[in-house]
C-alpha cells in the first residue's frame, strides 16, 4: 500500500521567499527519502515561486504531494496564466523553459480565485518500471507550441505536454 505524503507552505510576495520554499522543500524531500530529486526540484520551485512574486504580487501556496510520483503545485490569486518568454538560449525569461527541461510533466490551471501551475517529477524506481510516466528521466513537458499556450491560458482545461 502507497503512503500519500502532503505538505504544504504559505509565503508572502517577497524575494527573500524563493529562497524559504527552497528549504522548506529539500526538508520535505530529505524527511520523505526522496533527496535524489532535490536538485531538479529545487530549480523548480524557486522558478515558479519566483515567476508567482514577480507578476502574481499574492500570497503564494506551495504545495507537495508525493504518491509514487512528486507533484509540486504553487499556487497564488492572479488570473494571468504563465506565459513563456525568451528561448531556452536566453539570458532572462526562461524559466519555464527549465521547469519543462526538468520535470517529468509539468502545467496549470485556472482556479476560481487565482492558478495553480504544477510540476511532477518520477523519482528513479517509478521511472524504471511505471509506464504511466512518460519521457527519459531529466526530460520533461516541452514547449512545443507558445501559440497554443496562449490560446490555452485563458481556458479552463489544464495544459499538460509530455516528452515522448
């Protein structure tokens, strides 16, 4: 029987909470036995709380839920949906160009007060023998279309890209 593990953390709109949901994370992970994944998610979590400070200017909720896979969610009450800036090559604005180079699966969605946009990461044994998870390991949600992510930010459907 899978143990569902959930935690999570309330941070206000300022830069200094990149850093408190960093730790606050690795904490998670190291009490959860999941260190291996504490790099990628790390990058992770300071992009997305980053990017929710810098344009959301709400209190921001992260969340983690571990059941065979790690799905981070942070969480804030703008409307605006993410949208990628900038190419993977770029000096600034590719932040979520990294989310997609590093999780598993990765999206948002729209929520009655505000969105949620969420990363999932395959911890190694699921990668080895779950055929659920889709894309190598180090590779995640890519993105393949900006034009579609904009059609699709105002929409209620959730965006979901998986590497296959």
């Amino acid at each position: 029987m899978n143990v569902v593990r959930s935690a999570e953390i309330q941070l206000d709109p300022h830069p200094a909470s990149v850093g408190r949901a960093r730790r606050w994370l690795s904490r998670q992970l190291e009490a959860w036995g999941l260190e291996d994944l504490d790099y990628d998610t790390s990058v992770v979590v300071s992009e997305l709380v980053t990017n929710a400070v810098l344009h959301a200017h709400t209190r921001v909720t992260v969340t983690a839920t571990y059941d065979r896979v790690l799905r981070l969610e942070v969480s804030d009450s703008a409307s605006a949906m993410p949208i990628p800036r900038g190419s993977p090559n770029s000096t600034t604005g590719r932040g979520l160009h990294l989310v997609a180079a590093l999780a598993t699966a990765w999206g948002y969605e729209a929520r009655p007060a505000g969105k949620v946009v969420w990363a999932e990461f395959a911890d190694e044994s699921v990668r080895d023998d779950d055929e659920s998870v889709s894309g190598p390991p180090g590779r995640g949600a890519t993105i393949t279309s900006l034009a579609r992510m904009r059609s699709e930010r105002t929409g209620e459907r959730p965006l979901l890209e998986r590497t296959v």
